[in-house]
C-alpha cells in the first residue's frame, strides 16, 4: 500500500572517519616493508657473485658479514640487526597481503563464470601464489644454507661447501630455479607497485618505469640463478 | 548474423542465478550491443517470458549507466568503449556471447544484468566536491590554471563513473573511480586547498562501502572505457601519504 | 479561468478523432505574467531580487522541498536550495543522479563574458537568444537569463568544473551555433558532462552534510495538489515497486523535455514527460508542445533496430563543410566526386553564415535536398560533412586536437574513419523549447509548483541557440529558483496535509490503479512496439515540416494507436520489484496523450517559427514566414477530459524590433 513520507525536517551531519587504517595505508606498508626486502636482496645477489672468485674469496665474504661495524657492535651484532629488520618486514609484508587478500575476497563474493582473461600485467595477477611459494621457498633456504639442516653436507663456516654440495644435485637446482623465477615476477610487479605507491607520479613516466621494473627484475633473477647453474654445469666447484 | 547469447539471469538480490542461453538468429553488425538486446527483450516480451533487465541510458558513452561483462571484459572486447558504443561488428557470425553484471560485494545485483552502484555516490558525497556554496563566486580569470594542469584535471574529470574499474580489479577495488575524482579536484587550485581531508574522506567511504583494496594491478586502466590513466592512483596514495604526513 | 469560447476554425475533424481523441479546443482567458516587474528592462531581475521575501534561516528547516530531476537544473536546485538551509528531497530514475541526461551535452555554455573583447554583452546575449527563438520568449526571462550567465561561469569554475583554457591559463571560448562572438565556455566535447559533475558534486557535498535526501531509481508518477497548492509527490521506487507518497511546502520539477515522444531522439532512453504530463493533467498549462528542436548534425539512422540518435556536436560545423552531389542517384564513393559535381548547399544558400547558420535552417537545407533524392547513405537519409578542407588547411593534428573525440565517437558507431571519408549526418530530434508554463518567478499555474531548466518553456522560444541549454539550466537552478522559491515559502508552512486527505488518496489510489492497469492488459505488443510507431508518426507529420493535412491524419491516428495500447499492451512480470518493461509501458501511455497537444498545437499555430516549420507558411524562398499579428503569443495549454483550453499570453517587443530572421 502506499506509504507517506514527510520531508525530513531536520538532519544530522554524517561523521567523516580517519583514514589510517585505509586500504591505501595497508598498501603503503607493503611498499616499505617491499623496499627493504628488495634492497637486502640487491645485496644478496651482489655477494652471490662473490663464488666466481673462488672458495676463500667467498668464505672471507661470508665471514665478514660477521664482523661488519666491530668493535662498535658485538660479533655478527650488524647481522642481528640486519635479520630482525628482514623479519619485521618480512611479517609486516606478508600481514598486510593477508589482509589485503581477504579484503578482495570479501570484495568479489560471486565469481564471473566467463573467467577474466587477464588485460593488466601477469605479473600482478600472480603476486599472491608467487608470495606463497616464496615464503615456503625462505624457509627451505634458511633450513638448506644458514641453519644448514637441510643440506646434504651443512659444513658449519663453509658456506662455499655447502652451496656447491647442493647444486651438485640437479634437483636442488631445479627447486631454486622455480623459486628464483619466482621472485622474478614478484619482484617485476613489486618494483613497478612500489613506484606507484610512494613516488612522485609524472606523466608520461609509466612506460619508463615498467621497463625500470622489468630489467630490473630479469637482472636479480640471471644473477640468483647464476650460481646454481653455474655449479650444476661444472664452472664453478 | 547469427549469435548466442549466455546471459546472466537473477530474479532478484536472494535468488541464486545462473547462465541462461539465447540464440538471437537476426542480428546486425549495424547494431549496437544493447539493440542487440532489445531485440532479445522484445521477442522475450512479445513471448509472454520476462525480458532481460540491464541498465543503459544515454547510449552515447558519456553517461555511464550501461554495465555488461561480455567475455569476461566490463564493456566488452573493444578498447575505451561503454558498452552502449560497442557494435557487432567486433564479433563473429555464429559466435557464443557470455553476458554477466559487473561482480563486487559493493555492487549487489538487483537483477539479471542490473547491479547497485550506490557505493560510487557514497565516495563522492564523503569528498568529491570542492566547497564551494553557490553565490558571488569570485571572479572565472581571477586565478590562471596552468594548461598542463587544466588539461591533467580534465582527463582524470572524464571518468563517468560506470564501475568497469571495480569490475575487473581482481580485488573488486574502485582505486581508480576514486583517485580519479581527487586528482581531477586536487590539480585544481580551487581544489587543493581541502585535499588533506578529502582524499582522507574518500578512502575512508571506499573501504566502508566494502571494495578492496588496490594492489596496483593496472586491470582498472586496461578496461576503462574513458582511459583513465592508473597515474591517478598513484597521485592519490601520494596524497594521502602526504595528508598522513601533515597530521590531519 | 473565464468560460471558454469555442473556437471554430479547427473543428471539422472532432468526429473522425474518435472518442477520446480531439482535433479542436476552445479558447480560455488570456493569462500574463504578473511575477515579472514592469520598469527598465535591465533593471528587473535586481528589483525582484529586491522585492522577494526572505526566510530567517532558523526557519528554512521547516520549509522542505521536493525536487523531482537530477540534471543541471534539479542538481543546482537541490544543492543550492540545502544550501540555503530548506531540507530537500530528490528524486531521478536513473541509478545515480550524476547520469541525468544533461551529461551528453557536448558543445558548451554561452556566457556574456565578453573575454575576447569581441562586442559581446549581456544586451548583445539577451538580443542573439531573442531573435534566435523567432521572437516566441518572453523579454524578461531571457534578459535575465543573459544577466545571470556570467555568474554561472564564476560559479563553476569555483567548484573545480575543469574548463577549456588557453596556454596563458585563462579560459578558452569559441563560436558556437550561429553567434559571431566567441562566448561559449567549453570543457572538450564534455561540457555538460563536466558542469553535471559539478552541480551532482556540490549537491553530493549537502547529501553528506544531511541536507539532501536523494532517491535513485524512483520515478515520480503524478503531483499531490491539495488546497491547489502543489503539496508533495507520489512516487515509484523502481527496485522495489513500492508506491510511496512525499509530501514537502513546494515541488520543483527539473525533469527535462518530451524528445522522446518521436522515439527516436538524441535523448536518452529514459527520458520521459510523465512528470510534466502528470502536472498538466493536475492543472499546470502546458505551452508552445510543438516546438521541437531538430539537431542538423546527428548520426544517421543504420537500420530498423535503431534505438536512439547519436548527436555529433554542433562545433564540428565550424570546420566541416556540408555537401551532398549536385545530382540524385550518384553512387560514387564521396572521394570520387569531383568538386564541380559537389553542392555545398549551405554555403551556396546562406553566403554570410554558411555551414554556420542556426539549427532549424541548417536541419531543414538537409531535408530538402534529401527530400530532392540527393541524401547519401543507407535510405538517402544522410547529407555528407566533410573535414577535407580543413584537413589539408590546418593539418590533421589540429583536427585531432579539437574534434578528436567527436571523431573516433563516429568511428566507433558507423565504423568509417572521418579523417579519410566525410561523415554523414542527418538531422534528428534534440530538444523540445515547450514545457509546463511558468512565470518569471518560474512557478507554473499551480502555486508551489515550480518548473525549472528543460522542462519549461521559459527562454528559448521557438528555437533555442547551441549551448544555451546548459545556461538556462543552471541559471535556473543556482540563481533564479532560490530566490523565487524562497518568496514563495516565505508564506509557509502550509497547512499539514492529513494522510488521509481526500486529495491525497484520490491521487494515490490513481497511481496504484495505473500500475495495475498497465501490468493486467496482457495483450501481445510491447510498449516499445507502440513507442516506435509513436515515434515514426510524429517524425513525418509533427516534426522538420508540417502540414495541417498530415497533423489531422496524426490527430486521428494517435487516439486509435492509443486505443490500441490499451487493449493490446503487453507487460510481463509484476509491479513487485524491477520491471523495466512496466516503467517504460507507463512513459509511453503518457507519451500516447502528449503527442495529441504537441500535433494540435501545431496544426493551431498557422504560421512558421523557429524549430516549428509549417509547409503552407513560407516565404517564395523557402524561409520560414512568421505571423507576429495574429500569432506573438505564447499558446498555453489547460487540460480537460475533453478538447483543451488554450489560454494564449501575448508576447510584446520593447526592447528588440521584430524582424524577419535572415541568414542568408
């Protein structure tokens, strides 16, 4: 039946909330806790390279990692600090994906039964499975070459025996392989993100950047994989 | 041309929907997709059968009430083109159509091919506007606008406000609606004054109105039917980090 | 009113009208403004601003009002009326009130800025939409309207409406539609867009602030007029089906014009005249429903599944040169068409003007050679606009740079690439100058009951100039309405209306019973089937060009078609929930009643102005011929169950001299 209505004759003013909490803030906090794992991943490639010069260039390499800032700071003090950095990031990165993921899974309840062909960057679309693989893969790593549990020979000091005894199984190098292409999206989409969220935007400089982000991430992913394959086929070793 | 249509049907929010298929023998690669449709609905009408609801208004791309995934793409295969403008000469004789209503928990469909996109409105009204009560405004020359700005509000201000963008964000996001609207007001002089609050206000309502959140994944630009640069979206985290910043 | 007299000259053609049709009226009391002031020209708009009451603001709480329309005119209105403090209620049948059909205005807003120092004026404005409206509008309203543009371009710059501007970071104008000064403000080919925007935006800002209370996808169904004053609205929430009623101290309807009567229109598919056919029918006259704009640059039509016109903007024809060959029957493609075989028939009739001259000329030139088998493209029905010239002149980067958009627009519609292959266009409905009466105040002959932008019939008169509209509606809505709406509510408040006032539940039970009608029909046509025939009668006998014989052959058609619909009308589903088939049924009955005014209208005005063309009124040229002696009057009219009443206000010229439009 039909209802009447009088024309309201006062009203409220609705309340504006704060927006520290807000889906822009979350991905902000992606962004830096990104931006340190990406400049200690730099550095992780770089001395990497450090096996191309022979076992005791590679060892003194890993040893002195121990020693950065002494006698100002305990032994492998820089290190600690460099670790619980790496782990707030880490726990903050992957919080804030947790919680952006379920935010879009609220988001999209109903699936489109055409599925979407992907029209944006592959990327993008695979940053979420490729974070997972990556999160098992640092475990594994962790376990394989600084706990050393998990290599087949975990010489304690001698790091350049242990990354040689594991490629020497193509098996390993396979799983690093897989892990290392991994980080390669993740890292292609996450460089270009990471622009997108705290630079200063231009126009005209997207392009620019997508190539920044794309060479960037085929360099640290050549360089991660240089060593495996180069002690799978016999270079080094 | 002969085509099959699989359309979304939904009698209502509660009902549960499904994929109903159409064969349309007598289409013509002069019409437009939505004529396309009313030739549907008047055959379905003239039947005795309920004709396929969808919204659609100005069916000149400027309105931005028409609202169909056609193949998995919001506003179909053609680039920066509404549905309405979309004709069948992009498809092929003989060809299986999917027709579904953009998908977000913030756009709850209403039915068949009509969803609620009030969830837009609620941004705008939280700071969409410039404050500016009607009245002896001051004077149009009084304050020069830079070209380069002018015409950088102008294409972020073309956006019409269809939600293509939230329906193909993986993350159901409407970044791209909202950035739009506060870069466009934000380069403005007239604007900027009250960016703080307002780009605090409109990513508040964003995420109050149950869209996700924007992990920059570009699939908003990709279908954007006015080409919305993703650069908005970028000035508008910059924005809203630097309102953060200055404390307000 | 006074009794009516019969009028006797059109009333041989009652009986064949059949039963509920009319052919014939009689004739009431003359009726005038008495809103307007007397006194200078110039000086009327400050004495009424002057003259009208105020509302303490502690008062204007109590004063709500209903708005029914979101576009330039109802956005402006609500937002600038919360401003004030009244409480406002508003209504639109699309999703959002940011998709009202002002938004596909492309070309721009006229202004009497007088930037370029090229002799514009508030006098130069007011003058140019006088003669442009063949001497049909009312002096007071269009001066003003002139007076008040410029306040328009202060006040949207202000809300951040992103305007066209040159590189020195001032605001860019250009020609536009006829004028010879360059006054028209522009934001690209989206200048309706953007001020749309700006006036939703600023109408959003009072939503938030609880000022504005806006139903989306509500549809009003018919006015609540108790004690004669417009009280309030009975409404159709569209989602839900529920019929509810809103009461307020005064309405405001900005719901548009009636293009959509020939179906086929540059309007949106939405567009309807129930809300002012409603009114009417409740007492509101209606005037001048024959004046109908034709828009000379629109797409043509492809085929019989066309749903709606697509406008080109009217800028393009600054640049493009219109031609079709100089003999019928050519094939060939345009680019084989040498120049000597081209006829660039405005530029030969209209040497001054050109390709520039006023919309009804222009439209009218296309129909003729059309109609003289030189038309182009499918069915002839297509005269060719070509940028070749300005190409080669200017380069096709400038064209891009200006008409870019408008370009790739056509493209995407007729497939052809405008930069290689003149376009085609073809004149189309656009714009409907008649609406519900109103004074200077803007108040129709229902007190309370204000009509506003489209929807009235004030400034425009037989022909509105290019980007004129966007003027009146915001004119109307931010500076004209709140003033004279506030005098009217300074009487207020009103009595309360009772829920169960006689009035009140005669009209509800009215609309509740409509409703039913239309879903229990259960014939086997759908209202489209009806709205396209509709549409086709009224395009050959009431629209470029009319004739009595083919209005009478309308006059009895309509009626029988109307018959038709009611008896054979089919609406599936049910009036519970969405049921778009039910919304347009009910658009197209009130249609159905329109159309039988606007053909009488036209067959009563023997004499041709502006967008109204009567073939038997023309001079030997081929112009049209006005009758300023027996026809400077506005023709409003009064509804009844029978033949209308027209009531005629007598239009006098102090400020302008009458004088034959001469473009050529």
């Amino acid at each position: 039946m039909a209802t009447l209505t009088r024309a309201p004759a006062s009203a409220g003013r609705r309340r504006q909330g704060a927006s520290h909490r807000s889906t822009v803030v979350m991905k902000i906090a992606m962004a830096i806790s990104g931006a340190v794992l990406l400049a200690y991943l730099t550095a992780h490639m770089l001395g990497n390279l450090k096996i191309f010069f022979g076992e005791s260039s590679f060892d003194h390499y890993a040893h002195w990692l121990r020693t950065i800032g002494e006698p100002l700071v305990p032994h492998e003090g820089t290190l600690w600090i460099i670790r619980a950095a790496l782990t707030a990031s880490v726990v903050v990165h992957m919080a804030m994906a947790i919680l952006l993921t379920r935010r879009a899974r609220r988001a999209r309840p109903v699936k489109y039964a055409h599925r979407p062909p992907v029209q944006g960057s592959y990327a993008a679309r695979t940053m979420r499975w490729g974070g997972v693989i990556i999160a098992l893969f640092v475990v594994y790593h962790l376990l394989d070459l600084t706990v050393g549990v998990a290599n087949p020979v975990g010489a304690s000091g001698k790091p350049y025996t242990n990354v040689t005894a594991d490629f020497e199984h193509w098996y390993i190098t396979a799983i690093y392989t897989v892990a290392v292409v991994a980080v390669g999206f993740h890292l292609r989409h996450g460089v270009w993100s990471m622009t997108r969220t705290l630079g200063r935007q231009r126009p005209g400089t997207e392009r620019l950047i997508a190539r920044i982000s794309t060479g960037y991430a085929v360099l640290m992913t050549v360089g991660f994989l240089s060593v495996p394959f180069a002690v799978t086929v016999g270079i080094v070793g | 041309m002969k085509l099959t249509l699989r359309i979304w049907r939904q009698k209502g929010p509660a009902d549960r929907g499904g994929m109903v298929a159409y064969d349309v023998p007598d289409a013509s690669a002069d019409m437009s997709f939505l004529e396309l449709l009313d030739v549907l609905n008047e055959r379905l009408t003239e039947s005795g059968e309920e004709p396929v609801a969808f919204d659609h208004d100005c069916r000149e791309g400027i309105c931005g009430a028409c609202s169909l995934v056609i193949d998995g793409v919001p506003h179909g295969p053609q680039k920066a083109t509404t549905t309405c403008q979309l004709h069948l000469r992009h498809f092929r004789d003989g060809q299986t159509i999917d027709v579904e209503p953009w998908r977000a928990a913030a756009f709850p469909v209403v039915k068949d091919l009509v969803v609620d996109r009030s969830g837009l409105d609620r941004i705008i009204e939280a700071g969409g506007y410039v404050t500016a009560p009607t009245g002896s405004a001051p004077e149009a020359h009084a304050t020069p606008i830079a070209k380069a700005d002018a015409d950088a509000a102008f294409e972020a201000a073309t956006c019409i406000g269809c939600g293509a963008c939230v329906a193909a964000c993986p993350n159901g996001s409407a970044m791209l609606f909202t950035a739009a609207k506060a870069t466009h007001l934000g380069l403005l002089p007239q604007g900027r004054v009250e960016q703080d609050t307002r780009v605090e206000a409109m990513i508040h309502a964003h995420d109050e109105a149950d869209f996700g959140g924007c992990t920059n994944t570009g699939e908003c630009t990709a279908v954007c039917p006015k080409g919305i640069p993703l650069g908005v979206i970028g000035r508008f985290n910059g924005d809203v980090l630097g309102a953060l910043w200055r404390g307000r | 009113m006074d009794p009516h007299t019969e009028y006797t000259e059109n009333t041989e053609s009652a009986e064949s009208a059949g039963r509920t049709g009319y052919a014939r009226y009689t004739v009431g009391a003359e009726i005038a403004d008495h809103a307007a002031p007397a006194g200078d020209l110039a000086g009327r708009w400050e004495q009424r601003r002057l003259a009208a009451r105020l509302v303490n603001p502690a008062n204007r709480r109590r004063l709500p009002v209903i708005v029914v329309g979101t576009g330039l005119a109802g956005a402006s209105a609500a937002a600038t009326l919360a401003e004030l403090g009244h409480p406002v209620t508003s209504f639109c049948y699309q999703d959002s009130p940011r998709r009202a059909h002002s938004i596909a205005a492309q070309g721009g807003i006229n202004a009497a800025k007088n930037y370029r120092g090229d002799g514009d004026s508030v006098a130069r404005l007011f003058k140019d939409t006088i003669k442009g409206g063949d001497f049909r509008a009312r002096e007071s309203n269009v001066h003003r309207l002139a007076e008040v543009s410029t306040q328009i371009i202060d006040q949207c710059v202000a809300q951040g409406v992103p305007f066209a501007r040159d590189y020195g970071g001032l605001l860019d104008t250009r020609s536009f539609g006829g004028a010879q000064v360059s006054r028209t403000f522009y934001a690209r080919g989206q200048t309706g867009q953007q001020l749309l925007l700006g006036a939703y935006q600023a109408m959003s800002r009072q939503v938030a602030a609880g000022n504005v209370t806006v139903h989306a996808r509500t549809e009003m169904l018919d006015l609540v007029v108790v004690d004669g004053r417009a009280r309030g609205v009975v409404v159709r929430d569209l989602v839900t089906g529920e019929v509810t009623t809103h009461l307020a101290e005064a309405v405001v309807l900005a719901t548009g014009g009636y293009g959509n009567a020939y179906f086929l229109s540059t309007n949106a598919m939405g567009c309807n005249a129930s809300a002012v056919w409603r009114a009417h029918r409740r007492g509101a006259l209606f005037a001048n429903p024959c004046f109908t704009q034709i828009h000379p640059t629109c797409i043509p039509v492809s085929g019989e599944h066309q749903s709606k016109l697509t406008l080109m903007s009217e800028s393009l024809r600054n640049d493009g040169r219109v031609w079709v060959p100089t003999t019928g029957g050519d094939t060939r493609a345009p680019g084989n068409i040498p120049a000597a075989e081209r006829d660039y028939f405005l530029e030969r009739m209209y040497p001054a003007f050109g390709n520039l001259v006023p919309r009804d000329i222009a439209s009218r030139a296309a129909k003729r050679v059309c109609d003289e088998g030189r038309g182009v493209g499918p069915g002839g029905l297509g005269v060719y606009l070509d940028f070749a010239d300005a190409i080669e002149r200017l380069g096709a980067p400038a064209v891009e740079e200006k008409y870019g958009n408008l370009f790739a627009m056509y493209e995407r519609i007729t497939g052809e690439d405008p930069y290689t292959v003149p376009m085609r266009i073809y004149p189309a409905v656009h714009y409907t100058m008649g609406g519900l009466w109103v004074d200077y105040d803007l108040q129709s002959t229902i007190p309370g009951l204000f009509v506003i932008g489209e929807a009235n019939f004030s400034d425009h008169g037989a022909n509105r100039l290019g980007a004129s509209a966007l003027m009146q509606g915001l004119a109307d809505g931010y500076f004209v309405l709140p003033t004279t709406l506030t005098h009217y509510l300074a009487a207020g408040p009103f009595a309360p209306v009772d829920a169960d006032d006689p009035e009140l539940v005669a009209t509800q039970a009215g609309v509740q019973d409509r409703v039913k009608r239309l879903l229990t029909i259960d014939g086997d046509l759908s209202a489209d089937h009806f709205h396209r025939e509709l549409g086709l009668l009224m395009w050959e006998k009431c629209g470029m060009e009319r004739d009595a014989a083919g209005l009478r052959e309308a006059l009895a058609r309509i009626p029988e078609l109307r018959a038709q619909f009611w008896s054979r009308l089919r609406v599936p589903g049910t009036g519970a929930g969405l049921n778009q088939s039910l919304e347009k049924a009910g658009r197209v009955a009130d249609f159905l009643e329109l159309a039988e005014l606007m053909c009488l209208d036209a067959l009563h005005r023997e004499e041709s102005c502006g967008g109204h063309f009567r073939a038997e009124h023309q001079s030997p040229g081929g112009e049209a011929a006005r009758d300023d002696e027996a026809f400077a009057y506005v023709a409003a009219w009064e509804y009844t169950d029978g033949p209308p009443i027209l009531h005629r206000e007598r239009l006098t010229f102090d400020n302008v001299t009458l004088a034959t439009r001469n473009y050529a």
